[in-house]
C-alpha cells in the first residue's frame, strides 16, 4: 500500500509560518494527484489545497489562498505546504492525502491518507 508522513507541524505565533511535509512510500508520488486537508476539533475535515501530478494545476481554499502554497517534488517523492501569515483559526490537524485521478476538493475522493500533523497558532 501506499504509505504517507508527514512532518512540520508545531506551535506557531499568529502571523508566523510554517512550512509542511509530506513524503510518500510504496509509490512514486507521481503517480498521483496530491492534496492537504484540516480537521479542527468538533469540525469536519475541510480541503486546504491540492496539485496535479505535474504540479501545473494548483487549487486553494478560499480561506487560504494568498497565503498557503503547495508545491511538490516528484524526484523527491515529497508535497510541501508553505503556510505564511498563519492566523488562530488556522489551528487544525494538518492531513496530506493522495488521489490517482485528478484534482477535486471532496475529502472522500482521495484514496490514501496520512496520520496527520497538528498545527497550532497561538493568539
């Protein structure tokens, strides 16, 4: 199967940032599309961004954009999440989350899933 970690997160003062991780194993990272969600307890899980295997075809969250970029690595086998100006209601369990078709939004069209790294922004 594939296996997904990733790394990043931690305590952050609002305006700060952090910058995310997500490495993949089992198969190349190519080989699909690549997306970051967040879960905020006693939220449903909410889409952030996500990237085309190319990495051509970035899309964003309303709530985030301008502020967060996604980029991948493919010889690296790794998708990162630069998030800057980070805001209190940022503070979420950051998930990064592998699709083999293309890029959509919807949480339960992605196929393979990490634990997740807490981010926390603190007033």
């Amino acid at each position: 199967q594939v296996q997904l970690v990733e790394s990043g997160g931690g305590l952050v003062q609002a305006g700060g940032s952090l910058r995310l991780s997500c490495t993949t194993s089992g198969r190349t990272q190519g080989s699909y599309t690549m997306g970051w969600f967040r879960q905020a307890p006693g939220k449903a899980r909410e889409f952030v961004a996500a990237i085309s295997r190319s990495g051509g075809s970035p899309a964003y969250a309303d709530s985030v954009k301008g502020r967060f970029t996604i980029s991948r690595d493919n010889a690296k086998n790794t998708v990162y999440l630069q998030m800057n100006s980070l805001r209190p209601e940022d503070t979420a369990v950051y998930y990064c989350a592998a699709r083999i078709s293309g890029v959509i939004i919807i949480p339960t069209a992605y196929n393979y899933w990490g634990q997740g790294t807490q981010v926390t922004v603190s007033s």
